[in-house]
C-alpha cells in the first residue's frame, strides 16, 4: 500500500483539557506516548472544540458541519440517516472502516432512545465493524459494563479490566480481522468523562495516590468546583488512555505498518470542574474548548509546532485529505495539511464555537480575545443574543476578569461582534442581532 492512501487511527478522548498533556506543560508525567508522539509529529499548540458538549461535537466529526446545520445542536438528537459521513466517504475510496467505544449519535429522547441498547445499522453513520454503545457511560463504569456488537450482541468487559483498556482490546479486534486494503479506526474513549451516575471522575485505581502532586491548573486556582477531589483520578484517565495510544503505535511498528498509518489524537472539549457553570462543559472558557490536538504519520511527521488556532471542524477534511479524497463543499472545516507543509493562504485568526443545552451561545476566539453571546433559551439557535463575555487572553491567560462591560473596550467588542456574525454565516446560520450585555441583577 502507498503511503498516499495510509491507514489511518483516529483516536478520540472525551472531556480531557490540552494541558493535560506534557507537550502542552504538564509537569508530571502523564502522556509519555503522546509526548513523544507530539516530538516526532505535529502539535497543534491551539486547538479548539467547535461545540463544547458530547453529541454536538460528534455530529461536527462524522459530517464536517457546524452541529447546528446537522441539527444535532445538543445532546439526545440522533445523526440524521441522509447525512453522508467520514465512513461513507472512506469506504467510496476504498477503505475498510472500523468504529469501536462511544457514538452519541442515535438517540432522539423520548421517542427514540437507544443510549442504553444496541445501536441499529441505520443509525451508526455508515461504519462497518462495530464494537460500540451509544453512550458508554450508561453501559459500563470504570471497571465493569459492556458495549455492543454489530450483530446487536454484548461485547463484555472482563471482570476487573479498567474500562479504557476493555476498549483497546476491541479496537484490536479491528485489527485483527482486517484485510489488506487500507483501513480508517475510530476509537472513540469515554475517559476522561465523570461517570454520571457516580458524578465523579473514575482514574484506575491507585490514581488519587499516584497523582495527588500535581499543579493546580490556573484557571481553577481559588475557584470552588470540584477539582480537588477529582483532578487525580482525571490524570489517571489521561494516563490509562497515554499507555493505549502506546499499545496501538507499538502494534503498528510490530507489523511494520507504522510509517504507512496516520496516528490523529484529539478530544471532544475539556472541563472547567464546575468552575464556570454548574457542570464540566457549555461553556466559553479554555477550560472546556481548548483541547489536545497532534498527529504523526503521513503529511505529519517532523511537523513541528503549529501556532494557528485550530478547529474540531477541520478534523473530518483533514482525515480525507490524508486519504487524497476532495473536501466535500458542504464541510465548514479546512484541511490542516497546509498549515503544516506552509502552503495554507489565509488561514482564520479565529475559530468559532457554538455552545448548547446551558445557553444558547455563539463564541470566536482569537490569539488575544475570547469574545461570547448568548441567550438563557436552550434552543438550537436565536436571532438576538447578548454580550456576555470578553477576555483578555494576552494579559489574562486564565480568563478571570470578564471586560464585556468595560467601556474602554467597546470598540474590540464591535469588531468581535462583527467577526463573530460573519463566522455565523459560514457555519450557515441566520443573520442575528447583538446587543450589549444585560444588566446584572
């Protein structure tokens, strides 16, 4: 097989913050796979979620639209069975395609609800092997539960296996039985995601000892939220998921596959630990859009460090971009290759986010500013937000002095709100009205 079709593993965490990761800053040490992934490939320095919630955010990966114009604006919306997806598109071009661990993606509450049951064909976005369940936080817990075959049988895990690594040994499965045509994974992580039901984070056991020292992130220092009793055991997460990335890479070099597989690791959002709102994500703050990006592989080696932002929307044309397959026209992403090969021409000095089920919101963040609108409505989209926050990144880098009222800034948020409108029309949104922020009560 040429390196112009390589096979591709997508791997994808859930709710884990870029810094995290050791090539992002953090002091212990947590990603040493990822790391030196990042030293041999790209690192994409800011990257950014498109939608800081579950769902949302999985549509914008399987179609290459803003969530809102795939009508999966929030969570418990399933991807519409017209939408042609990543997998439809590989499989065109002759790919063998293979989705293992969480979709998110086929349940409408109440009338259709297959969270916690077998996700039918119809519904799985075209993905061929199957080990899956539609959210695998009400299937399993950290070390019990099962997924989902695709013939709709239980696929369990062992008794006493950490749950990201149940997951890994699915995904081998995959690789298992593949045939010699290239293939595109999607392994899809809840970790590092609270368990719902327990409303904690669940590291493997042992995680509150071995990662008790650890530096206090500073958007969180002297907040309330609940990180204290849980950043632990979210390191633990991070790091059982760092020694799956290892088991995959050390797989490819044991078949002697490596330098004909792209290795892409994102997440969905972060968290801000109930520091910004009453739960994890839905939110403006890095705490919760910025996230890990870094590839190695094909169009990605020795790549270096990107400093362009970046979004979660161009993912799905630079996936098909590294299969040689046109970015289709109805995607809101551009491919990220050129920016590492230094051919991109007029690359954002944004990236935008819509932001769903707290508010409805719309944000643009730039090197220096995070500006955001919203409304209280929980709705898919508004035409009249309000101003709610501008932050000075450059000279407040944790985001603690909220300027969206602050006279002497009215002209940036002008400009913003400007930005912010046309980057709306992009994403095929309607004209909105904005307005400045509310009074407070």
């Amino acid at each position: 097989m040429s390196v112009e079709r390589p096979n591709i593993l997508f791997f994808f965490s859930d709710q884990q913050r870029w810094d995290t990761v050791g090539a992002y800053g953090q002091q212990l040490d947590v990603t040493p796979n990822l790391d030196r992934m990042a030293a041999e490939g790209t690192r994409f320095e800011h990257a950014f979620t498109c939608q800081p919630v579950c769902g949302p955010a999985r549509a914008s990966l399987q179609t290459g639209k803003y969530p809102e114009a795939v009508g999966c604006w929030r969570n418990n919306i399933h991807l519409p069975m017209d939408e042609k997806t990543i997998a439809h598109w590989f499989r065109e071009w002759g790919y063998q395609t293979g989705y293992v661990g969480k979709w998110h993606l086929a349940s409408s509450a109440p009338e259709l609800d297959n969270r916690e049951k077998p996700v039918p064909k119809q519904l799985r976005g075209g993905w061929d092997f199957w080990i899956a369940s539609d959210v695998l936080e009400f299937t399993s817990h950290s070390y019990d539960g099962h997924m989902f075959r695709g013939d709709g049988s239980r696929y369990e895990f062992p008794e006493g296996r950490y749950r990201v690594d149940c997951v890994t040994d699915a995904a081998m499965e995959f690789l298992d039985q593949r045939d010699d045509r290239p293939f595109v994974l999607f392994v899809s992580y809840i970790e590092p995601h609270h368990q719902n039901d327990h409303n904690r984070y669940e590291g493997p056991k042992g995680s509150k000892e071995r990662w008790a020292d650890y530096d206090v992130p500073g958007d969180l220092v002297g907040t309330e939220g609940d990180w204290r009793e849980n950043y632990p055991d979210y390191l633990g997460c991070c790091h059982a998921l760092d020694g799956a990335l290892g088991r995959f890479r050390e797989r490819f070099e044991e078949e002697g596959i490596a330098d004909e597989t792209l290795v892409f690791y994102t997440s969905d959002h972060g968290s801000h630990f109930r520091t910004r709102n009453a739960e994890y994500k839905r939110s403006c703050h890095d705490g919760c859009l910025r996230i890990p990006m870094v590839a190695c592989g094909p169009g990605f080696n020795g790549g270096g460090v990107v400093e362009e932002l970046v979004s979660l929307i161009d993912v799905p044309p630079t996936l098909l971009h590294s299969a040689g397959i046109p970015t289709p026209e109805t995607y809101h992403g551009r491919a990220l290759q050129p920016l590492v090969d230094g051919s991109a021409e007029d690359w954002p000095e944004e990236v935008f986010a819509q932001i769903s089920e707290s508010q409805t919101g719309r944000c643009v963040r730039t090197l220096r500013w995070t500006y955001s609108v919203s409304v209280p409505e929980r709705d898919a989209r508004s035409d009249l937000y309000y101003e709610e926050y501008l932050y000075d990144n450059e000279n407040d880098p944790h985001q603690r002095n909220n300027l969206v009222r602050d006279p002497e800034y009215a002209d940036v948020r002008a400009s913003l709100a400007e930005t912010l409108k046309r980057r709306m029309a992009e994403a095929d949104e309607r004209p909105s009205e904005i307005r400045p922020a509310r009074e407070e009560n």
